[in-house]
C-alpha cells in the first residue's frame, strides 16, 4: 500500500486553523464515505472508482489491439474533445521525451484532432496525412458530440480516399457507449473495432478506460503499470479514513477552506513544461465538477519559471483571491551541470556544478516562499519522478479530490448541465 506521491500542507498552515480543520472534520467524513459508499449525489457515475480492478480484465486485449494498430501506422489521429482527449493526452505528453518527433520512433506518432473547430487545423493535418501511413481512433461517449464529430467525418473520408472503404474500415477504432449515440451506429454499421466506455463512467472519469489507455499503449506506454499505479493509490485512499493520514481529504478540505476565505481560483503549478496537460485535464476535471449551482473553485494553471514572466506579478500583488497547488517533480531525467566559463561574462560561474534541475528546484522553492508571504497560500503535491505508475497515482488521487471536493460544495460532481447551454445556441444558429 506504499504510494510514492506525497502532500504537504505546510505553507498553508498561516492560512487555516487547525480549529477550522477541525470544526469540518465531520462535513469531510461525510463527503469521503458519501464516495466511497457511493451514497452521494450523481452515484451511478462512480464506476472509475472502480476501473483500477474492473480494467484488468481488459488488459490483454488492449495491448493486444494497440501493438497491432501499432505495427500498421506511422501517425495514429486520436479524435475527441473534453474528457474523451486531454487524459491520453496528459499522460503521452508527461511520457514522451520532449522533441519525441525528432527521435528514432518505435512507436507511431499520435496526433489530435476534433478538440476544437480549427479549420486550418484540419487542412493541415491532412496535408500531413496525405505523406503517412496513418489510422484514426475516435472517441465520443455520447457519440454525439459536434467537433470530433465534425473531425471524423473529414477524417473518414480521407481514410477513405486514401486506402478505399474496406481497408479504411480496418484502420479506424471507435470508443464509445456500449449501445447509445451516432458513433456507436456507425461502428457497428461499418463494422470498425469498438471499444466501450462503461455505462457508469463520465467523460472526465473516463481515462483509465479505453479512452485514455489504448491511445497510451498504441503511443507505446505501460498501461498496466498506470493501473498498477492507481490501484495503489485506491487502496491507500481507502485504508486510511481521516485527515490525519488521507492525503486525498487534505488536499480536498484545504481547497475547501480557501475558498470559504474567499480564495476561489486554484492555481495549478508545474516547474516541468511536460506537466502541461496534466493541468488542462486538471482543469477540465475541477471546473466539469465543482462549477455548478454558481459555486466552485475556478481551476487554472500555470507553467514556473516561464509564467512567473507573466503571471507572477498578478500572483505576487494582484488580488488575493487565489491559492496555488504545486506539483513538484523531484528528479528529472536529465543532468545538465552549468559549465565553468573563463570569460564569465554572464556571470553565471557562482552556479557551475549545479544542475538545471536544482536550480529550477531552488526557483520553487524561492517562489513558494515569495507567494506565501505574498498572501498566496501554497499546496504542494511531490513526486518523485514521472513514470507510468506515478501517473496512475496521480490520475485517481485527482479523481478521489474532485469527487470529495464537489460533495464538500454539496453539488453533483458528475453531471455537466451548463455544457449544454453553448451547444444549445450553436445549434439554433446553425439551423440544426
Ligand atoms: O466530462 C465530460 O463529460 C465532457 O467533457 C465530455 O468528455 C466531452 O464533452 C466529450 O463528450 P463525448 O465523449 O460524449 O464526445
């Protein structure tokens, strides 16, 4: 039960009481066994509290599937938007060595698409497709959803056109409902190999699904060690029932009690650019969440030191209307000392025999000395490296938060209504 992601809470302690922690020690029971008993409101959407044991069961053939997808393609256009994108996303992103399109390849490239209603995006893309052996997995759980279904119509034609229809068949993958929406019609129609999103699982939820674990393993990633990973993270998140040794309530009643101080806008910091869309699906799966009922955290991000830039003087004096959680990596792949320089003309030689990675960790440290002091209150989650399993941890510890996190707000942290309100406008617009 040994999970290697830790919490601190330190440099918010000038912030909360240990009074006010424990004045809502039973408002936050109630919210964890409300989870875990799956008693609370939006309860039939917690199957991905399960996913970790009920995903084992379809290892095999995911592997399976994705080295064969694999073997057939150079580029694989992963289709989708929301929940149905950024979780696959985060993690090839986080696993990728950066400039991974410029190294020797064992694995296809995965590229997106359907995220967005770029047209030029689109264009460009299949001026890319036209030169590579390619196939396409798309991704809708309604199977209803307008820009990947706009994506995919493209993309199937030129598929199409490409390879002709019954090769083009064989080179596109469905993931969607088990038997609702267009997506699933059409797979089953033209006969592409479907994978299914469980009944009980929402979008945001859905990552240690096919959604997010056959893109990962066609990209050429552990998927069993990512379950592995928040597997761990379950069963310590269910072993241990109180604020004192739950890192997932801490994290959970801390951000509560920021925002009942007013501080209603988390800041998500990252010091490693690679960490970039773990934050865009942290901010998909609070803001889906808690924002409802004119209630909720707003979740944003930033990337240290290149925000500090821009960002850091609004952070250092702006409002204080803000909290920030750090994600700490503590050891980077690289080693890069800063050489000795005769000349010094940079003056850099008081750093020589430093890596990078220390002195982007001495900026942390800086800064979150800086933005406490400033008023900022600062969370911090370390891991000690990025691999497949700390990611699994990661993903459900996230999830485990969010869920606690609504309940604590009392809203449904499973439902979605106000997405529809854009998607209402569009159509009438456009005449549908
Ligand atoms: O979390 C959610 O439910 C949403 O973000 C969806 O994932 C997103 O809207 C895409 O929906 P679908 O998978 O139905 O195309």
């Amino acid at each position: 039960m040994k999970i290697k992601t830790s919490f601190s809470f330190q440099e918010a302690l000038s912030f909360v009481s240990t009074k006010e922690i424990e004045q809502n020690a039973s408002l936050l029971t109630t919210a964890y066994k409300n989870v875990i008993n799956k008693t609370g409101k939006g309860n039939d959407f917690l199957g991905w509290l399960d996913l970790p044991d009920n995903m084992v069961s379809q290892m095999a053939t995911l592997k399976r599937t994705a080295l064969q997808l694999a073997a057939q393609s150079e580029v694989v256009v992963v289709v989708g938007i929301g929940g149905s994108y950024l979780g696959a996303r985060a993690i090839v992103e986080m696993l990728n060595p950066y400039f991974s399109e410029f190294q020797k390849q064992h694995s296809p490239t995965l590229l997106f698409a359907g995220n967005h209603l770029s047209e030029e995006y689109l264009q460009d893309l299949i001026e890319v497709l036209q030169q590579k052996d390619y196939l396409v997995i798309v991704v809708s759980k309604s199977g209803t959803t307008t820009e990947p279904a706009i994506a995919f119509r493209i993309l199937k034609e030129h598929c199409e056109k490409k390879y002709g229809k019954t090769e083009a068949a064989k080179r596109i993958v469905a993931i969607t409902d088990s038997t609702k929406g267009a997506l699933k019609k059409m797979a089953t129609q033209k006969e592409f190999q479907t994978f299914v999103i469980p009944d009980n699982v929402g979008g945001r939820y859905s990552v240690l699904t096919p959604v997010g674990l056959l893109p990962v393993a066609v990209a050429g990633f552990d998927i069993e060690k990512i379950l592995k990973g928040a597997a761990d993270m379950k069963e310590y998140l269910y072993h241990f029932q109180d604020f004192s040794s739950n890192i997932a309530l801490q994290y959970a009643l801390l951000r509560f009690l920021f925002y009942q101080q007013n501080k209603k806008m988390e800041l998500m910091v990252a010091y490693e650019p690679k960490l970039f869309y773990l934050i865009e699906w942290f901010k998909q799966l609070f803001g889906e969440s808690e924002g409802k009922e004119h209630k909720g955290i707003f979740p944003t991000g930033a990337l240290f030191t290149t925000d500090l830039h821009s960002l850091g003087q609004y952070i250092q004096e702006g409002e204080r209307m803000l909290f920030e959680t750090v994600i700490s990596v503590e050891n980077s792949h690289g080693k890069i000392a800063i050489p000795h320089d005769d000349d010094n003309l940079d003056e850099l030689n008081y750093l020589i025999h430093r890596t990078i990675d220390n002195i982007n960790h001495i900026a942390e440290t800086g800064t979150r000395m800086a933005h406490v002091d400033g008023g900022v209150p600062n969370l911090k989650i370390t891991i000690p490296a990025i691999t497949e399993e700390i990611i699994g941890e990661l993903i459900y510890f996230f999830e485990f938060t969010c869920a606690v996190s609504g309940y604590l707000l009392d809203v449904n942290p499973f439902d979605q209504p106000g997405v529809e309100a854009y998607k209402k406008n569009m159509f009438t617009l456009l005449g549908k």
